[in-house]
C-alpha cells in the first residue's frame, strides 16, 4: 500500500514534484517484536519471533510472526522464504519446549476478512495442549 505524501519543495512554496513513499503501516506485533510492548515472549531470531496469544484459545496457543511487517500471505514474496521457512522449523522447536510435540498441535495462519484475519501482520497460530477438536464446522 502506498501513499501520496507532500515534500518539502511542496511547504516552500516550490514547484511540486509527485512523491509517492511507501507507508508501512505497523501493527501491534511490531511493538512487541521491537520489544516496545511486553508479551511472553518464547523465542526471537533475526527473522521471526513467537510469543504467547494474550487470549489463548487451547492451553498452548503461541504466535510465530515474521519480524517484517507483511500484512497477509498475499504479500509474501520471494524475498519472504526464509521468514516463511524459518516459522515451521520454530514451531517445531516450540512444540518440544511446550511438550506438545509427540501428541500433536494445530498451525492456522488466517489470510485477510474470509480468513477472519484480525491483525494485519502475518502470524501462525500454534494451538495445542488438548485435543484441538475438529477443523472445522461443515457449514457454508
Ligand atoms: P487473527 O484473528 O488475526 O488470526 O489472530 C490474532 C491473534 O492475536 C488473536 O488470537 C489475539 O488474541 C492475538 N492478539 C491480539 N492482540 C494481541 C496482543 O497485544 N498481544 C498478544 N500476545 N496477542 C494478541
């Protein structure tokens, strides 16, 4: 997403020229990335981070998130693989620090509204402690 912003020859009463600067626009899951909110958090390298869901739906429920801010699977690009990567080989090592490795877990990454994506910041859900239940309900 980008969006046009006025520069400085503009507020000088300059000729204008076209400027557009890309926006990022950050989500609650950077501060806490960035350390500028507290969480739980249970692991961080230089491409990904994992903290505890504030609302847990399971008695395990961690998040496994990008430290780049990329809004849906939709924006993921090549440059995204090893991010995209690394997240499943740390979900395995949360799976063995939690003790849930060997009786099974959930990893759901909602994509945007059909998804029921909340935070536009692409997040893997890690749930498990219990039997999770069934995937889904069968309607629509
Ligand atoms: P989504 O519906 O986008 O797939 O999931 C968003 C998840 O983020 C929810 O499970 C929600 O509980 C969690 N969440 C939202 N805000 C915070 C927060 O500030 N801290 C933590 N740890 N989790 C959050």
């Amino acid at each position: 997403m980008a969006k046009s912003v006025m520069n400085s020859a503009q507020y000088n009463g300059k000729q204008p020229e076209p400027e557009i600067i890309p926006v990022i626009e950050e989500t609650i899951f950077s501060k806490i990335i960035r350390k500028e909110l507290p969480s739980s958090m249970l692991y961080q390298d230089e491409l990904v981070t994992a903290f505890r869901d504030i609302n847990p739906l399971r008695p395990t429920h961690v998040l496994i998130v990008p430290n780049r801010h990329i809004t849906t699977v939709d924006d993921i690009t090549a440059e995204d693989e090893a991010a995209m990567g690394r997240m499943f080989t740390v979900a395995r090592k949360i799976a063995r620090d939690e003790g849930i490795n060997e009786d099974g877990y959930r990893l759901i990454i909602n994509c945007g509204e059909h998804g029921r994506q909340e935070v536009p910041h692409i997040h893997m859900h890690m749930l498990g402690g219990v039997d999770v239940g069934p995937m889904l309900s069968r309607k629509g």
